[in-house]
C-alpha cells in the first residue's frame, strides 16, 4: 500500500509538470500570439483555435477526474434531450455549488459531447491572478466577475452578447450560489431567507439572481435553452485529494433542458423563477440524500441513468502533454550522466526531490481524515491512509 501511494504521488508530480508546462505553451505563449495576431483580423478563426489551446488544458483535469480516478457518472435526463439537444446547441447552464470538483465534473459531460473547447464560465475576478490559467481563461471568454453589481453589470451585458455570435455550440456555466456549499454559510442562508421570506433551503444556498436575470435578455433568440443542472455523488467526498490520491467515486448528475421561452420576460418574475429552481433542486438532493434516488420522494420525473464511459481524447491529450513535458527532462538527465556532470544530475535530482516532498506535504495537508457522504441512510467513511 505504501509503494502503491507513493507511486500515486510520482505520477501525481508528472501530472504537475506536465500540467504546468501545457499552461505555459498553450496560454502564455500561443493565446497571447493569435489574442495579438488573429482577434483583432478574424474572430471567428481567433475562437476556433482558443477552442484548441482551451481544450488541451481543461482536458487534463477531465483525465485526472475520469482517467486517474477512475470515476463513475451516471446521467439522468429525457432521452428526446440526449439524443436531439446535448452538445448541439448553445446553452446556459445553471448549477448548484456542491463542492472542489463541480467544474470538472461537467468538463468530464461537455467532453464526451465535443464541446469542452467551448465551455465559458462566470468566474470570480480573483481567478485571473492565477498564473497563465487565468489568462487562459480570459483569452478564452469566460466571464471574470468582482461582485459589485454596478460594475458586472456592464461586463455581463457585453459578455451575454459576444457568446451568444459564437458559431459552434457553447455551454455557459453558471453558479447562481456563488460559493461552495458549507455549514457555515448554510446556517447565513437560512438566516437570510428568513429575513427576506423566501423559501429555506435544506441543501443549497440561496441563488444570486443578478447574474442569471442581466444575462437571460441578451440571449433570448440566441440562446435556446437553460440546463438545470444538479450533481450529488456517493462514495468518498469528492475533493481535489482524493481525486490526486485515485479514490474512486460516483457522480449522479441531473439535467433538465428548459426552452429560453418559458423563462419570464421581467426580471422580478426571472429571480422567483430561478428561486423556484432551487427549490425543485433541493428536493432532488434531498429525496438522493433519504433513499439513494433523485425520484423516490421528490415527486419529479423518472428518468433512467445512462453511464457515461470516459472520452478517450482527453487520455489522448495527456499522454501527448505527458511526452512533450516529460521527454526533454529525462534527455537532460541521460545528456549530463554521459558527459559525466554528475554535480549537475546530483542538484537537479534535489530540486525534484524537494519539489516531491512539497508536494507530499500539501497533498497531506489537504487531506480530510474522515470523510462522508449519505447514501441509502448509510454514511461511508473515508479514513486517511
């Protein structure tokens, strides 16, 4: 078990450098040259290969999810919409915020539909500041936000109207909660509902409705549907550790397609419509967290899962990053044993030697010692090994 681990956190390190350098080639250098060279002659063209680079780096963390963790998801959604509609039509996608790997998770369904190059997000402005990914992103057009409503507003009208020219279809992500789900700020939820009147939630926070209801006009006639979108899982808690550390879990995702004419015209009307969601959304949650099942207690519609298997492009993608990353080390190191520089081997071993040992710690250090997730009034435990 101890050698199994630690090869995990080999891999792991691979995976690091080689995720690190695909961000530096395929954000910092190529995005920065076609933002330069290509947006401002030809835009159509500009997004198709934004499409290309975007998709090299967000497929690698569907590989971790799917590939390396080897897990699970089951879909349930009307066949008419699987068959007619998934990753054929531009969307708007709203989603509740139930933990660290939501965004992967629907990377992982945008991928096996052909669409992941053109998924777009609304983000916090804070992301940007990560190095090359958040300039990634933004060369991509995601949608960075501040949260203060004078200034988003602006950005989110401008950036409602340049999705909605894209060509190809793209999904929209949006998390009306606008963090993660936690005790803490459940409990602030459940106050503010109260003060407000609104329904309590049991198992969301309460939505934002700024971003839904300023963006829903400019894509009217553009945009042809809202995907109601609900992920609960089973097994270990799903964390970023636990995906690094191949703990297998399984992902049920509901989604429901929801023509852009039935949202309401008025923005009042829009925010209890999106409130309403929320409330159908915790009785799926709810009714998954009493019995295993979105449907049992709901009372909403039975749909059969359809298991998803993995997209074998993004393996693809990150065998490719993995030799492009990968092959000029392991060239220096046989370069420097044969011209017998073995100070030179002796400090680069160190260097990935402490660079091993910081990331063992930080992958320790986030690790949660017990874990839980109810499922069939069971609790699963995951300990810590």
């Amino acid at each position: 078990m101890e050698v199994k681990l630690k090869l995990r956190k080999i891999m792991y390190l691979c995976f690091a450098i080689s995720f690190f350098v695909s961000a530096v080639v395929s954000c910092g250098i190529c995005m920065t040259a076609i933002l330069v060279f290509v947006w401002p002659f030809n835009k159509k063209m500009y997004r198709k290969l934004t499409s290309y680079l975007g998709y090299t780096m967000f497929a690698q963390a569907v590989f971790m999810l799917r590939w390396w963790a080897t897990t699970d998801l089951k879909l349930y959604v009307d066949k008419e919409v699987y068959m007619k509609y998934l990753g054929k039509e531009h969307s708007l996608c709203i989603l509740n915020h139930s933990g660290e790997l939501d965004w992967i998770i629907v990377s992982s369904l945008l991928d096996k539909f052909n669409i992941l190059g053109n998924v777009k997000a609304y983000m916090k402005n804070a992301v940007k500041f990560i190095p090359f990914v958040g300039w990634g992103f933004y060369c991509c057009e995601f949608i960075y936000l501040s949260r203060s409503y004078e200034k988003d507003k602006i950005i989110l009208e401008k950036s409602a109207r340049n999705l909605s020219e894209y060509e190809d279809p793209i999904s929209i992500l949006l998390f009306p909660e606008g963090t993660r789900f936690s005790p803490k700020k459940h409990e602030a939820a459940l106050k503010f509902s109260r003060e407000r009147g609104l329904r309590e939630l049991k198992h969301h926070l309460v939505p934002r409705t700024k971003g839904f209801t300023t963006s829903v006009p400019y894509m009217r006639g553009k945009i042809p549907a809202v995907y109601d979108i609900e992920i609960a899982f089973d097994g270990v808690k799903p964390t970023i550790t636990n995906m690094i550390k191949a703990r297998r879990f399984i992902v049920h995702m509901y989604i429901r397609r929801i023509p852009m004419e039935e949202i309401p015209e008025t923005e009042k009307d829009q925010e209890v419509y999106l409130h309403d969601m929320f409330y159908r959304k915790d009785k799926l949650i709810d009714s998954f967290r009493n019995t295993g099942d979105f449907f049992k207690e709901s009372g909403i519609e039975r749909y059969e899962p359809i298991t998803m298997e993995p997209h074998i492009n993004s393996l693809y993608n990150s065998i490719f990053w993995f030799i492009f990353s990968l092959s000029p080390i392991i060239y220096f190191l046989i370069k420097l044993f044969l011209n017998g520089q073995f100070l030179y081997i002796c400090l680069f071993v160190a260097a990935i030697g402490f660079s091993f040992n910081v990331l063992n710690k930080s992958v320790d250090n986030m690790e949660v010692k017990d874990t839980k997730v109810k499922n069939n009034n069971m609790e699963v435990k995951a300990k810590a090994k």
